[in-house]
C-alpha cells in the first residue's frame, strides 16, 4: 500500500503539467494506471484533452474513464507522454519493457515534446541492469536472435504468459535480458538494435525529461535533464 502511495502521488503530480488543449501519450503499468485515473478525473471537471495510449490496456482504461483517444492519423503533436520506469537513474536514462509494451512506449516518447516519466523510490538506481532488459523480438527464427543476444552476454529468456511465450500488442516476444548491471546503456542500445531480428529494445536513452519520484511519506521530489 505504501508503494501504491508513492506511485499515485508520482502520478498526480505529472498531472499537474497538463492544460487544456494538449496530446497526450498515456503509458503503460502500474504506476501510469494512477496518471491515467487522474487524467480521467480532471476530464469530468473540465479538462479538455485528446489522448494516444502505448498498449490496448491503457486505451481500454482511458475510454472507460472518458479520456478521448484519437486514431495517430490524426496525431500532429503529443505535447506531453507520461510513463513509468522499471529502472531509471540520476541521468534520466531508464529501463522499460516489464510490462511488455516498450515498442509502443518508445515511439510515443520519441512523438513527444516531453516525456514525463513517473516511479516510486524503489525505482531509482545508481546503475542500470538490475532489472532484466526486456527487448522485443520476432518470432519468426527467435532461435538465432537468442543465440545473438547470448553473443552479447545477455542471458535472454523468453518471457512466459502461463504455459505459452508472452505475446506483445505487435505480435512479438519479449527475451528478458539478464545483465545485473549495465555499464555503457549507449554502447548496448546500438549493439542490441543492430542484431536482425530484434525489433527494439528498453534502453530509453536521452528521451526523458522530467523524472517524477513518488515517496512513502506522500511528497515527491523531481530530477530534470
């Protein structure tokens, strides 16, 4: 519960960024489920705000809660995306992916004049790697794209959805790269990206602006690029 506080307090104050007018991408997870509560919320008392989502789950959630979500064809500009981190570190760089829709959160970050991220304390780390590095992969020869990832010491294994290989909103799989620490996130970004048949990676690097961290005591404090 004390965790919960932290993220929805993270949220609440991401929300305050928000006017009337603007495009928002709304992430996916447990802690940008708060943000897209919120941003419901201020849309009954007035907001006026269209929105994209990075998976189904947050569309479906932002529909219930009456946020309008428009086709991207009619996307010129995303003023805001708000989005949480597995990891992220002093210098904004962040890891993503635990909830399986990196792809989709890494082209609505890159759409966005700022992207906002959210976390509770526990996500805030010295070092990246601790959590594994989730990359999204085609299913089709995910032998040899394993047998790669290996080459480059990750230790991938294929997330699993039950007794089945977890299947992204495109179709994908997702290998859960196990690094324990990432020394050089530039270096390994490139080098993950470059082997065919991986689609992208959670390495968020220079996309963040603005780290909003939810503490346990209710207050938040602030990190900016």
């Amino acid at each position: 519960m004390q965790i919960n506080i932290a993220k929805k307090v993270a949220a609440e104050q991401a929300a305050t960024y928000i006017k009337s007018g603007m495009t928002l991408g709304l992430g996916t997870g447990s802690t940008a489920y708060y943000a897209i509560m919120r941003i419901g919320e201020m849309v009954r008392e007035g907001l006026s705000v269209k929105a994209v989502a990075t998976s189904e789950e947050s569309e479906e959630l932002a529909r219930a809660q009456g946020i309008p979500i428009i086709p991207f064809s009619e996307v010129d500009r995303i003023h805001i995306d708000i989005d949480g981190a597995d990891e992220a570190n002093a210098a904004l760089q962040l890891i993503k992916g635990g909830g399986g829709a990196l792809l989709r959160e890494k082209i609505i970050a890159a759409a966005s004049d700022q992207m906002i991220v959210i976390a509770d304390e526990s996500k805030v780390v010295a070092q990246l790697g601790k959590f594994p590095l989730p990359v999204e992969i085609i299913p089709f020869a995910y032998e040899l794209t394993l047998r790669r990832l290996h080459q480059l010491h990750a230790a991938p294994a294929l997330r699993k959805k039950g007794d089945q290989y977890f299947v992204t909103d495109n179709g994908n799989y997702i290998a859960d790269c196990h690094y324990e620490r990432i020394a050089d996130p530039e270096t390994l970004h490139a080098q993950l990206n470059d082997i065919p048949g991986v689609v992208e990676n959670g390495l968020f690097i220079g996309m963040a602006h603005l780290l909003i961290i939810g503490k346990e005591d209710g207050t938040t404090r602030e990190i900016r690029r």
